[in-house]
C-alpha cells in the first residue's frame, strides 16, 4: 500500500518579527486545555545530530475569534504534558515498527 505523509506546518512569529515555521507532529486536548507539540522545520546540525529531537509544547487559545499559541508558562504542567507526548510518541513508533 502506498501512503502519501504531508505535514501539517504553521509558521510562528516570534518578538521580533522573524518568522519560524514547525511541524505539528501531535496535538492533545484534556481537561488543562488544547496544546500541539512542534518541532521546528529548519534545525542546525547541532540540533539535528544531538540524540533527541527538539519540540516545542504551546498551548492553543481563543482571543478575538482567532487560535493563538502561547508558550506554557506552568513548569508542572509542561513536565505533565511533556510525558504525556513522549509516551504517546513512544507508542507511535513502536505501533510503527511492529507493523
């Protein structure tokens, strides 16, 4: 079977202006609210030959009708959602490679 991926890209503005687009490689809705987790597009060959990939978590919210990203800001909620992605990514590979 042949299975085409197209990523899922947005392009996020930071305080200076500059442009940075990232993947949305998951996304999670629970009871804390809506986060994606992003890597980033464009990586140095730092980050790119370190051992673990960078990804960033940003929760989604409604201000004006519009979706934005902010950062999260609560250190315990990010370290809950962080496991949270790793063992739904942990899952994901496996499930993959058991196929």
């Amino acid at each position: 079977m042949d299975m085409e991926y197209e990523a899922d890209l947005l392009t996020l503005v930071d305080d200076e202006g500059q442009e940075h687009e990232f993947e949305i490689i998951d996304e999670l809705e629970n009871d804390d609210g809506h986060f994606m987790a992003l890597v980033p597009t464009q990586q140095s060959p730092e980050e790119l030959s370190s051992d673990a990939e960078t990804y960033y978590i940003f929760e989604v919210v409604e201000e004006d009708g519009e979706e934005l990203l902010q950062e999260v800001e609560n250190d315990e909620l990010l370290d809950k959602l962080a496991d949270i992605f790793e063992n739904r990514f942990q899952e994901a590979y496996y499930d993959e490679d058991e196929e």
